[in-house]
C-alpha cells in the first residue's frame, strides 16, 4: 500500500496501531491498538509469529483474517475483512525506547 511505500522510501521502521475499538472488535486487534510495532514484527504476523507477549496470531490464523494476508499486504489488510485500523509510519525517535529494545 501507499503508506508501507512512502515508509520505504523515508526509511521507517515502526508503527502504532491505530483505532478505536468497538463491541465486535477481533482480539488480534484489541491486542495491538495504541501500541508501537516494528515492521519486522508486523510482517511476521501473517505468518503466524507472535512477538512482545501477543497472543494472536494462534498458527497465523485468526477471526476474520482476509484471504491473501502476507508478510506485505499485512500492512494494509490488518485485523482483516472490514478492518477499521490503521498503521501510522512512526520516527524511530519518537517510538518510547521499551519499545525499541524489542527490536536488537
């Protein structure tokens, strides 16, 4: 998508889930809203990698999880069909450092 593109291209690594919740919302995205992930840890959910104490995604499956979710298209398609969250590219300078150490 156009964010992970222009990320790219300015060299952003970390993000923060963006969103509100709602009554329905999916537990992989209660997990994540209002926190800070580096890409590398966003990439590895599609395929089932669970990082910083997350427990979804359970076998990189979860509630709601749109058909064609990767290690790229993750950026975009999140929680899945009708995810209403975003990921907003973050300065590694502004990400709180108990974050960063995740990251060697």
């Amino acid at each position: 998508g156009y964010t992970k593109e222009v990320s790219n291209e300015l060299e952003i690594e970390w993000y923060l889930y963006n969103g509100s919740t709602v009554s329905d919302t999916r537990p992989f995205c209660l997990e994540r809203v209002g926190k800070f992930y580096h890409e590398s840890e966003i990439e590895g959910w599609a395929n089932g990698e669970r990082c910083c104490g997350l427990e979804w995604p359970q076998g990189g499956k979860w509630q709601g999880k749109a058909q064609g979710t990767d290690s790229s298209t993750i950026f975009t398609l999140l929680g899945g069909y009708n995810c209403l969250h975003t990921l907003s590219p973050y300065d590694t300078e502004a990400v709180p450092e108990q974050d960063r150490a995740r990251i060697g």
